[in-house]
C-alpha cells in the first residue's frame, strides 16, 4: 500500500527504519500534526512491546494486512 489515505489509527505496521526499532511490530497512533494544525506528512506510531512511540516517514514501515 503505497497511499497515505489507506493508513488508519490503529492499523499494524512493521517498522523498517530507523535500525533501533527496525523489525519491531507497532501501531499507527496518529497523524503526526505541525504548527496551526496542518497534518504533517509523518505518523505517530507506538510499540507497545517496547514502551515507545516513534514518528515515522511513510517508507519508515509497512503496513501489515489488516
């Protein structure tokens, strides 16, 4: 899935990028948001295994089937 419209909260992801959470599984938390509310072209999302949440590019992860 290459669109950004096809990514949801709560949808699963395989983290590919960066190395210290690469192959770790985690879930799209939210939109990442910039100033005045503008959507930013990045996701918020949580690992839950390791306690963290990270913002990630889109070619940072890949969504898992859902």
């Amino acid at each position: 899935m290459d669109s950004s419209k096809d990514i949801q909260v709560g949808d699963q992801v395989l983290i590919l990028r960066p190395s210290y959470v690469a192959g770790k599984i985690g879930f799209i938390h939210a939109r990442e948001i910039v100033t005045d509310e503008k959507l930013a072209r990045r996701w918020i999302v949580r690992i839950d295994s390791e306690n963290i949440i990270v913002s990630l590019a889109r070619r940072e992860f890949e969504l898992l089937a859902k």
